[in-house]
C-alpha cells in the first residue's frame, strides 16, 4: 500500500513539474494583424489571411460561406489542415486571440477558440475550445473542449498532453 502511495506521489510531482515547464504565448487572428493572402467577396465570401505564429510556425485564417478554420504552416511551409467547419454545422468563427503552448522555445500544441452559430437562433453560440497538436511532421486537432467553468485550465492541459493523444475525425465531435 505504501508503495501505491509512493508511485502515486511521484507520477504526480512529474505530470504538474510537466505542465509547468510548458508555456503559452498568445498570437492575434485579427484582420489588421494578419496579411490578407485571397480576398474574394464573389466566392461566398472566400477569404484567406497569414497570421503570426511563434517558433517560425504561422497559421492561415481561411473562411468561406461564413464558416472559418485555420491552418498551421510550419517553419518550412508544410501546410497542415486543421478542418474546424467540419466539426460543426453552422456559421463558425475563430476567435481573435490563439494560445500556443510551448514547450522550450517549440510551439507543441494550439488552443483556438471556436464559436458556433445555432441553426434556430443566430443570435446564440455556442463557444468551444479546439486543441491541436503540433509536430514538425504532422499537426490535427486532437480535443474539443466545450464551454463551461475552467474551459481553459482544461484546454491547457489537454494541450499538454496532446502530442501524446490520437487525432480526432469530424465525426467523433458531437454535433
């Protein structure tokens, strides 16, 4: 019993030392701070835009049909989908401040915030946190965190694990 004590102390001393050493720096999806890339209001509002990143990663800010998603670009312009309109049905917005969590210097997981539209009442959404993982040869998004007390305590912490964690299909979020 003792050594059940022991081992369950240690692990955890090493999982908040781990979640310590990580850190956030936040990065804005706002239009005036990112470079309008494609703008073309004939195509449903089609409209892509570069923002700033941290560790030489970036991310596209792309929407059409009043939905949006992001893209992480990676420090040697691999491009990897992220697909947040395939998560919900409904207009959809990025909100204008990203959390990177980084890990010594290296971005290993994004936080966006993410709001959805109901489809009977517009003026009512929905808010989630979307988690992604972030590796120099992939990226996806591996939870979603949906609004309630401590959303963000939550969110960090699945990003800091989420290097660890599966990715997640459109399908496997609730609609």
């Amino acid at each position: 019993m003792k050594s059940v004590f022991i081992v369950a102390c240690i692990t955890a001393i090493f999982s908040v030392y781990s979640y310590a050493e990580n850190k956030s720096l936040y990065t804005s999806t706002n239009s005036k701070a990112c470079k309008i890339i494609k703008n073309d209001p004939n195509e449903g509002g089609s409209y892509e835009a570069e923002c700033h990143g941290v560790g030489g990663y970036k991310v596209h800010l792309l929407e059409g049909d009043l939905r949006q998603t992001l893209n992480i670009i990676t420090p040697r312009n691999k491009i990897f989908e992220l697909n947040f309109w395939g998560f919900y049905s409904g207009f959809t917005t990025v909100g204008e401040k990203i959390e990177w969590r980084v890990k010594k210097g290296t971005p290993i997981a994004l936080i966006a915030r993410y709001n959805v539209e109901n489809k009977d009442n517009s003026k009512k959404k929905r808010s989630y946190l979307i988690i992604s993982k972030i590796r120099k040869d992939s990226c996806c998004v591996t939870d979603v965190v949906p609004s309630k007390a401590n959303q963000n305590l939550e969110a960090r912490k699945l990003a800091d694990v989420a290097i660890k964690r599966p990715c997640i299909k459109n399908s496997q979020v609730l609609k």
